[in-house]
C-alpha cells in the first residue's frame, strides 16, 4: 500500500490532506529554515518557499522512517510590498504587519516538494520512479481594512504568530479577507490539484491515496 509521509508540523495542511481523503503520516523535519535561506542566500519569496519545502521533504526522506514511502514536504511565504514575510513570531512584527496589510493585498506561496523513496529495482519488484521535484502554487490576497482594535484582538488569540504572513484564512483570521485570487488551497499551505501533478509525475494517481472502499 502507498504510504505518503508529510514532512510538516502544520495542523491546516494535514487537516487539509485528511479532509480531501488522503492517507498520510506526519514526520517532522528539523530543517533551521533561517540557516537554509542563509547558506543559499535566496531572497525571491517564490524561490524560498520552494528552497523550504525541499529542504524538508529531503531531511525526511534521508530517515530509515522514509523508505519505501512518498515524501512530501512544504512551505509557505506571504509577498507583501517586494518583501518576503514568514511567520511573524512575535505580537508587535505581527501587529506591524497587519497593520500595512489592512485594505491592501499580497501573495502567498507555498512551495510542494515531492521525494519517492520507493525501491527503483526492478529485480526486486520496485515500483519507485526515483523522482524528486517540486512547484510552487501563488494566489493574491486581498484585505478588508481592519482597525487597529481588530487587529489587536486577533494578535491576542495567537493564531497570527505562527503563520506565513500574519493570518490565516481557515481559522479567525478568515474574517479580514475580501478575495483570493488563485488555489484557496495554496493559502491554507498545501495545494492538493498541485500534489496531484507531482504525483503524477512519480506515476502516482492522487486516487491510490484515498481510503479503500
């Protein structure tokens, strides 16, 4: 049986993997994204949150854990005014943010990387493609204004710290979004009709993941 492994601690992405019915385990990487960025010193937020989700998805697939499994690991950074924001951390750079944020728009990327650790040998059965590769799904968020009360409500909850750009858009911060233009998906930080591609890239059918019937 295919055994996908998701190489993330993010709650959304495996709700939303376990919401569109597709069999996986969770094994954290501990990737230092600051010294990844760093040693390849990438600045362009599209090519850093592929550069993250590769750097993820191969430190898991190097573990015993990960062989014979699919690997896949992601990353998401918000672009807002040429500038690449990741998780703010702290209530006052999150309070900053939102604040330029607030009846403006930026784009989210999140990078997928897919690693097939299945076995290549054909004499030994293998069905494995040996394929490792990756893509990046973008869609331009729009804002509501938000007051500055608002936006310290919000920041109060906690849910801002600890996403790409201060919010999310399947929990509270849902509230203070106008549109989306592109993969909604792609916002929640794991695009599905993108692992579907890639998938499909390592001869994989997003259907051979789905619960037996």
């Amino acid at each position: 049986m295919l055994h996908l492994i998701l190489a993330s601690q993010s709650p959304a992405r495996t709700k939303l993997l376990a919401e569109a019915g597709i069999r996986h385990t969770v094994l954290v990487s501990d990737v230092d994204e600051a010294a990844v960025q760093e040693r390849y010193g990438v600045t362009d937020p599209h090519d850093t949150a592929l550069l993250l989700a590769r750097a993820k998805a191969e430190a898991v697939a190097s573990l015993p854990e990960a062989e014979g499994a699919l690997v896949l690991g992601c990353d998401s950074v918000f672009e807002f005014d040429g500038e690449a924001h990741g998780k703010p951390y702290t209530a006052d750079v999150a309070r900053e943010r939102m604040l330029r944020m607030s009846g403006s728009a930026g784009v989210l990327h999140t990078g997928h990387w897919l690693v097939d650790c299945r076995d290549t040998d054909d004499a030994g059965g293998g069905r494995g493609s040996g394929a490792t590769l990756g893509a990046v799904a973008s869609a331009e968020v729009s804002f509501l204004d938000m007051a500055p009360e608002e936006i310290d409500a919000y920041i109060a909850t906690g849910e801002p710290l600890h996403c790409a750009g201060s919010f999310t858009i399947d929990g509270l911060g849902g509230a203070f979004i106008r549109k989306v233009d592109g993969d909604p998906h792609a916002v929640v930080g794991l695009s599905v009709s993108t692992l579907r591609g890639l998938l499909a890239a390592a001869n994989v059918r997003i259907t051979d993941l789905w619960p037996p019937r």
